[in-house]
C-alpha cells in the first residue's frame, strides 16, 4: 500500500486509502426453520484525495493494486472539476493508539454450522416452552472485519475484530387473537450467545401479549426497554452531539455546553471501550486515536463529537468520532459505542413499584423525529399495560412530545442492561418516566 | 456449472443453483459538488437443494468452484437437520422463453467519469436556472446484472441486461424560507438520460414552494404523481395480488377474480417487456419464463401472480414472479415491471380543471400501510395547492383511508408517464381522484 500513497502523493497534496475486509457468516430463521446458511465476504476500498483544497473520492470493491491505482486517477479526475473547499484544512496526522482489544479468534473462522445448531436449539426450547408459539423469524451469525488506514501524513492503522448475535421474532396464536411480532437479540464479542435467556424473555412477553388491554389518552408513567429507548434516542437526540450541527447551529445543544439540560439520572458517554462494545476500536475511520468521551454526565451537557473536517473548520481536535459511510465513502460524525449509565433498580422492582403506567418494548416510526429540535411522534408497539405493579396486558398507544422535556422526566433507570446493536451500538438499561402525555388508541 | 449440479444431485433429490453477477458504476452529489465516484463489483451464488422434502438453502459471496461445492455442503447440512416441507413439489421444469431484448452495450462499460460530466452539467445547469437553489443530494450510475439459473431438472437459463439512473434533490432557499427537498430522477436502457428535463421539472416546483399555503381539512380533488403513486400502491395495494396471501387468506382480493373491484380508469399490468421497462427479463429468478400478467383491467381484478412453490400449493401454474432476495438467498412472489396505464390528458390540463385541489409529489409513511385491508396513512410532502387551475404554492397534509375505497375515485389518469425505480421498477402516470378526505396541518 506504501508505493499507492507515494503514486497518490504526485497527483494530490494530500492522499487517503483505507481499506475493509469484512467476512460475515449466519443462517436466518423463518416459521421454526432455519432458512438461509450464509457465508458473505466483501472487500472495499476507499480513496480520498485533496489537491488545491479540491476533494476527490473513489469507492471500489476491491483491494488489488492495480484496480486502487485505477481508483485514485478517478478521485483526481473528480477533485479537479470540483470547486475549492475553502475550509478544507488537512487530513489527520499520526496519533498514539491505545493497545488493540482482545477479541475470541474462533470469531473470524466460526462456520454457519455453529448458528444452525443454535437456531435449532433456539426453536425447539421455544416451542417446548409455549406451543402457540411461531418462532416467526430470527437469524445468527458472526462479522470479522479488518481494516487498514493509510494517509500521506504517516499514519498507519490496521485493526481487526468482530462480534456475534443472534436474534428470536416470536409470535403468539391463541384463539382468534394473534400478538405483534415480539424480538430479542442477544450481541457480543464472543460466541457464547445466550439463546435460553433470548427464549425466555420472549416466551414471557408473549404471553403478557395473549391478553389485550385498552390504552387511554393520559398523562401516566412510562417505562421504556432499551431497544425502544436506544431507537427514540438514536433519532431525536444523538445527532444533536455533532459538532458539525454545532457549526451549522441546527442542535439544541449550542451553547449548552457545562449546563444542567437533561434530568440528572441521564449520563451518556461514546466508549468503544465499555466492556460490552461490539467495536472496540482504537482508530476511527480516519485514523485518529478513540477515546471515551462524555456526552451528558448527571443531566449536564459535556461536550460535542468531531471528526477530522469539522474539529478543523471549529479550531479544535478530533474527538476519533470520524465514521466512514460504506455506501458513499464519505467520512461524518458519528459514535462508537453508546453506553447509557445504568441504576440501582431492577427492571422487575421498576414495573412492581407503577400502580397504573406502561412499559414499552419497542417504537415504530422513531425514525421521522426531528433531531434539529428534538421533536418526535412514535407508537409504542409491543407495549404492555401495568396496573398495581404487574403486566396486564398488551397494548398500543401513541407517544408525542419532545425528547429534551421527555428526559427532564426521568424518575429511575434500571441496573440491567442490553446491548442494542441496532444504529450502530447503543448499550442501554431500562428508563422510567413520569408525566408521559400518550395517545391511547 | 453442469459438474456442480451433478454433484449436488448425489446428495438431494433436486438441486437450483444461481449465479448473479453485478457491475455498479456511479456517483454522488452532495451540496453542489461530485462527491464519491464509485464502481461497485459483486458476486453472489445460490444453492437452493431438497431433500426428502426438506430445503436447504446457502449463499455465498463468490462463484468460485470450489466454494459453490461447499455451499452445497452447508445446504445438504441444513435440510437434514429441517422438519419436512409436505407442501414442497418440484423445483420449476424447464419453460420456452422468448428472445432476449436488446440494451445499448454502452451500459456494460461505462465509466464514472461519464456520469461525473452528467453530474456537473446537471448543478451548472441547476444553479444558472435558479440562485436560490442547492442541488443538496442527487446522483447517478449504470448498474448490468449478469445471471445464471441452473436446476437439476434441466432448466439453464442466462440473461444480462442493465440500466442507468440519474436523479437530483433540490432545496430552495429564499429570506428565512426553506423549501422541503424536491426530488426527480430519469432512469432508462440505455445512457440517455435527461438532465436537462430533471433540472426543468424540479426548478418549476422549488419555484412552486417559495410561496408556503394552508392545507384545509376536507374532502378535496387530489392529483398523485409517479413517485406518490407508485410508493403507496406498492405498500397498500400490490402486495395483495400475491398468489401466497390468497392461500393464507389474507388478501382483500380473495374471490375477486372477475369481478369489477376498482373505477375503470385503473389497469394495471406486470409487463417485463414494456418498453420502458428497466428489467426486461425473460426468465424469473426460479428459470419460469417470464409473460405480461394483467392484474386490472378497466377496473377490473383479473388474478393472481405465483412463484413456482405457491403455484405448486394451489395447483395452477408459476406466473414467472418468482423473485430472490439478495439477502437471504429465498424466493417470494413479486413483480417485474408495475405498468400503470395511462390516460388521456395532459398533467397541465388535470391542474388547469381544478377549482379547489391539490397536486401530490411525494408521500411519506406509504410503508406503514396495510396491504392485508389496504389501510393507509400517509403525510403528503412535497403538495401544492391548487387554486383556479394554477399552482399557488407549497403545502402539507395528511391522507389516511383505504387504497380500495381511494381507488374507486379516480376521475382522471394523465398520458404522461414516469419509470419511477425504486421498490422495483413502476411505469405510472399521474391519477386525478376527487372527495380525498384530507387533514389540513
């Protein structure tokens, strides 16, 4: 790769070429069977060059030399006919890395006969377990990425490591009713998944689910499971931590920096190194080193995420926030590993303790919220109905508001928490509300 | 291909195995600018085997010999350990397909640099019509897809075609107002794509949304454009002709046949060989041969599409619909090529007759709906409102009710029509409906 960055450095001032090779290896469930053995492999790189403050950008899926030679006379075709970026500055120089994690090396050659074996066992608890039960989809499988960044600057980064989950979708069919489709997924950094757990928690949500309660258009306590709160998060909230909307002054989050926002229950770091990260990275994907920032500590807003670009343009340093796009190229910002900080309490003391409220699984339509002021308007579906401290029944209702006033609300957080390996990683316990405005349908 | 067959067939009773390999080629606009040039290579092979009525399934990223033969290991591993499928026949028998049509072989080489001169004629263009506008997103590129179906039974079957597709999203900026992002795109056979036209139509409606109007509640004429159209009918109505939703019962079309469902002015075909077509295939991706199936005729519902398993299940025979996921490898019931028939009058003429209405460019939330009643609710965005025949400016609204009842209204269907390529391909033309109950925002 060296000889690349030199034929790169006649044509550009500057020159990037990063490159990722990813092994997956999983099977997919449909109606209690396995459906798919799957073994993917895929190899792209991307280059990025700067001459004049001009930016070329050249994707290709491959890592031959003569093909990525190829691609870097595209990126200075393209660098040539665009217009100077005035504010382009300089990519990263060389920074000092932590020492890489450790990772379990059967990750990288696990065959899909591992998660055939899983799925199977998977399914026959599950039906054993409750026989009105459609294990109605699922999957499970192990990613192995390797990744190498290399600019003109000196820096010089490989990495590599992986993780694995498996999933469970449950449907219940009891009579004429038949429950929303209800999931579980365990992720980690080894392969010892735990499916027993998965089954269990579903078996048990399904049942809750056999019965249908009346939601109604209320003010009530809302306890909110960590998929459904790391979704209405990863929307409504998160982007406003980018120093780039900092900049262009559409977050909230401008001049709240060291200012009491959010109830003091809430703390929020990105830490690829939280023991549970699926990514524990010690690179982004320009190079600079990663480190734990804080985000909110107590309710109090610590500070904004950068990337290369946009700490440049700002006059500060990168916080190892740089994320590649794998469709485009382009590097933004984004997190590593969100960790929401856990409680005392129990999931289970949380729900004995509501005399009347809700506890939701999972929301729909998270992803039209407006992180520019924190609006949003989901359905909280699976959701369930508490009365006098036990699950009543399931139910459906609406849930409007803005994130900023929804977490002043908080009254506890759970101990537990789960790693939600959706919209990159969020490791999340269970958040109770106070004084939740829903819409009961 | 042939040794690999034979070798699977000492293992299952009947063995498919499908090869696809895609070329991508293109680039992406951001803010102004060409942001990524990008050529995209990707390999994928199927082994689909049965055994005793058990499938198994495998798909891996290569066409390597030697890894096709262990796939067909994976698959053998994994129908042994599947329960029996009793309604499993047979994998299709070999079929008369017609000619192969023609494309413009230009398509197969291009490179990125003919799109990254498409691209920057198209932002010149966009900026000398209109100083207030930022060509924010946009793109284009040339995609050929060669494949190959092969099966134990005989069938061997190899196509190759492709298209190209070049699109434009324009903000408009005027005083404090912001115009929602407008978006158009020309796709075709061949490389003639249509800036020119993109940068027209979308110019015309960012000048439409610098003037902000109040959407009433009521019922009002609505006119719905392509995309509009395409993406609510593809969510709330086309999953219902699936042969599978008849045998579970859960189409709205059951014992239909015949009967006149909708207004008159509605036909519908899946028609591969329409000549604006972007997948022209002969074969499905079973190896069925693929035919013109109406669907609605004058109002009329005429039937049902079938894979070759579902077909086999209700004992009729494959419609040639049988369409692979990429992902997982499985085949499911789908369309080809949505042909929407069009109508007599100018898009201009819909809009000049309206005294009161609206003008429809985009839906958001079409893929909430509900095909198994047809129930929908969707948010109108980009709309104008139409006052006197004319434009008078940019507006939102909210559309729920139920594609059945909204399809018995149709007053008008336009004679131009829009290859719209997303969620497969759509040929639609614009369709005029009168009492639309609408919610004013």
């Amino acid at each position: 790769m060296e000889e690349l960055i030199r034929y790169g450095e006649k044509l550009f001032d500057e020159i990037e070429i990063a490159v990722y090779r990813n092994r997956d290896v999983g099977i997919h469930i449909e109606l209690n069977e396995v459906s798919t053995s799957a073994v993917r492999q895929r190899t792209v790189t991307i280059v990025r060059g700067i001459k004049d403050k001009r930016l070329g950008l050249a994707i290709i899926d491959s890592e031959d030399k003569d093909e990525i030679r190829r691609a870097i006379d595209e990126a200075y075709k393209m660098a040539k006919l665009n217009n100077k970026d005035e504010k382009w500055k300089t990519l990263p120089k060389p920074g000092k890395y932590k020492k890489p994690p450790k990772f379990d090396k059967a990750l990288k050659e696990v065959s899909s006969d591992y998660f055939v074996e899983l799925a199977k066992r998977g399914i026959e608890l599950s039906l054993e377990k409750d026989k009105n039960l459609i294990v109605a989809g699922g999957g499970g499988g192990a990613e192995w990425i390797e990744s190498l960044i290399l600019n003109s600057h000196g820096v010089e980064i490989s990495q590599e490591g992986g993780g694995a989950y498996f999933y469970l979708g449950f449907i219940g069919r009891k009579e004429s009713l038949v429950t929303p489709m209800i999931f579980d997924v365990d992720a980690r950094r080894n392969l010892n998944l735990d499916v027993e757990n998965i089954v269990e928690n579903l078996a048990q949500k399904v049942k809750w689910a056999y019965k249908v309660e009346k939601s109604r258009t209320e003010e009530a306590k809302v306890i909110v499971e960590p998929y459904a709160l790391a979704s209405l998060l990863h929307f409504a909230l998160f982007p406003a931590f980018s120093g780039e909307k900092l900049i262009k002054q559409t977050t909230p989050l401008a001049n709240k920096v060291g200012e009491q926002v959010f109830n003091e229950l809430l703390t929020i770091y990105d830490d690829p190194f939280h023991e549970l990260s699926l990514k524990p990275v010690i690179a982004d994907d320009e190079g600079v080193p990663t480190r734990k920032n804080a985000l909110i500590e107590n309710g109090t807003f610590k500070g904004f995420l950068w990337d290369n670009y946009w700490a440049n343009v700002y006059g500060t340093e990168s916080t190892g926030n740089g994320i590649r796009n794998s469709s485009t190229g382009g590097i933004s910002i984004g997190m590593h590993s969100v960790v929401i900080k856990n409680g005392k309490e129990s999931l289970e003391e949380l729900i004995a303790d509501i005399e009347h409220g809700y506890l939701v699984n999972g929301f729909q339509g998270a992803h039209s919220s407006n992180p520019d002021n924190g609006n949003f308007a989901v359905v909280a579906n699976p959701a369930y109905l508490i009365e006098n401290g036990e699950i009543k029944g399931s139910t459906v209702f609406m849930m409007s508001g803005n994130v900023y006033e929804l977490l002043k609300n908080i009254y506890a957080v759970s101990k537990e928490q789960k790693v939600v390996p959706f919209y990159g990683t969020t490791i999340s316990p269970s958040m109770a509300f106070e004084n939740v405005r829903i819409a009961g349908k």
